[in-house]
C-alpha cells in the first residue's frame, strides 16, 4: 500500500527512484484521519418510484462541503508546526482526499432532535410519526464526531433501552 502510494506521487520518475522508494517506504507512516459531520459532505437520498417499465431506482446526490478542506489544511499546518516534536514530516503531495460517503463513520440518517421533524427522530430513536418502532444504531446520532464511534452508538442504544422500558 505504501510502495503504491511513492509510486503514484513519483510518476514515471518511480522506476528509476526504486532504491529512494524502498528507503521512503520504510520510513513512511500512514495518517489516517476523519471529520466531524459538521465538516463532511452529506448525501441526499431519494427514492424514484417505479414507473410501468421498471424498478425503483435510489438517487444519491452529493452536497459538498468546503468547510472540510480547511480543517484538512489547518491539520497539516499544525503538523507542520510540530514537525521537531513528532520527529516527522507530512508529506502534502501524498495527502489523499477519500470521496464523499468515503468513511467508516457513517451516521445520522434520522437525527434524533427534541422536535423531530421528517425523517428525523425523537430522542428514543423513533422516527417522526412511529411510536413503536425505535432505531438504535448511528442513524440516530444528531451528529457524527472525528472520532470512532461505536462506544457512543452502544451507549445511545442503552440509554434508549432503558428509558423505553421506563415509559412501560
Ligand atoms: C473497516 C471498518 C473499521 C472500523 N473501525 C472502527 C473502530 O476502530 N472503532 C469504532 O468505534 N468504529 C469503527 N468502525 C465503525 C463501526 O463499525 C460502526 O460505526 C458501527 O458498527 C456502527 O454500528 P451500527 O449498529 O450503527 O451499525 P452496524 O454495525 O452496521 O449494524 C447495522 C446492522 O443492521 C443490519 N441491517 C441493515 N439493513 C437491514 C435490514 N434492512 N434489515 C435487517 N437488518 C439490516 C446490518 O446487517 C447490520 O448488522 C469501523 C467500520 C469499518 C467498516
């Protein structure tokens, strides 16, 4: 994967640079970061129903969001400022973008909110208009952090538990 990356930053100057490749592939360190939803690109869905010659078909649209290359730079910056105490260079050119919906964090397709509007939740996970039905998992989450998030899903998924054992 590292090889790959020198490879494709160097070009057609790879072959000859195979020896610096190795080298570099060495003391390469890959840094793998994530955004806050806030900063992210989102993705709208929607549903065209069928007409009498075929299937349903499921659009997905991209709203991109600027707001993320400038937290992206201003990471490299403070990197880059650090460089003595981490013992490291980032290499810009290597910075890779992934594409939007490009994530391991994915979450907050029906946000909870105190007033769920459509397609949104209350805060027991029940999309508007459901009383029984509760979601649990990162659909529900308002938001998504930069951070892993599993820990925080389990939690919501308790917390949602309980309180809906409480109202019985
Ligand atoms: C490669 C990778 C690495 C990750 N590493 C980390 C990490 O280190 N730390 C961390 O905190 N998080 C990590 N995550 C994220 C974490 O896996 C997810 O955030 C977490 O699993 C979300 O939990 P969830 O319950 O919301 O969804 P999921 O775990 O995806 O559960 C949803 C379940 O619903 C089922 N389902 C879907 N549709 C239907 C349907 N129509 N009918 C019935 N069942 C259905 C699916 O089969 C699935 O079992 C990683 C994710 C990936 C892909």
């Amino acid at each position: 994967m590292v090889g790959e990356a020198v490879r494709k930053t160097f070009g057609p100057l790879a072959k000859p640079l195979d020896f610096l490749a190795r080298q570099l592939e060495e003391r390469l360190l890959i840094v793998q970061g994530f955004l806050h939803s806030d900063e992210s690109p989102s993705m709208n869905l929607t549903l065209k129903r069928a007409d009498t010659n075929g299937g349903d078909c499921l659009h997905v649209t991209v709203q991109p969001n600027p707001e993320g290359r400038r937290v992206v730079k201003r990471v490299l910056r403070e990197m880059l400022r650090q460089t003595r105490r981490v013992g490291g260079v980032p290499l810009w050119p290597m910075l890779q973008l992934a594409d939007p919906g490009r994530s391991f964090h994915s979450g907050g397709s029906f946000p909870m909110r105190e007033k769920p509007g459509a397609f949104e939740s209350d805060c027991l996970g029940r999309p508007q208009g459901w009383n029984r039905v509760h979601a649990v998992d990162a659909t529900v989450l308002p938001s998504t952090p930069g951070t892993t998030i599993t820990l925080s899903v389990m939690a919501n998924a308790h917390r949602i538990g309980w309180e809906t054992a409480a109202l019985d």
